[in-house]
C-alpha cells in the first residue's frame, strides 16, 4: 500500500503509529466515512477523519467526525 504524505511525515519524524486498512468499497446509499467505520467494525461516535493541508505555507490539521 502507497503510504500517504503523512504516513511519510510520521515515519520521518519516527512517531509511532498503527494503520488500520480496509476495503474501500461501499454500499450505495452511504459515504465513504460510514462505509470505513462499518468496514473497521467501529463505534462511529468514536472514530474521526484527520485531513492534513499546508495552508500559507503552515501545516494546519482539522479532525472531523
């Protein structure tokens, strides 16, 4: 599996980390967010989508349910 730009950055910086995979495909009807907590068997109120984006030049991290 390709690891993502911040796979790499944890990697790097030699922070410790688990990866939980899945398979991407998804009911129609549902996004992909509920289709991963479906496919990771997950309590949905607990799992968060963490998107990475350098904006003006700075690192910024949003973590959305």
């Amino acid at each position: 599996m390709a690891a993502t730009p911040a796979v790499r950055a944890l990697e790097r910086a030699r922070v410790a980390h688990t990866l939980h995979t899945y398979d991407p495909e998804h009911a129609e009807g549902h996004g992909y967010g509920e289709a991963a907590v479906a496919a990771l068997g997950q309590d949905p109120r607990q799992v968060f989508k963490t998107l990475v984006a350098r904006v003006d030049g700075v690192l910024t991290v949003a973590v959305v349910p």
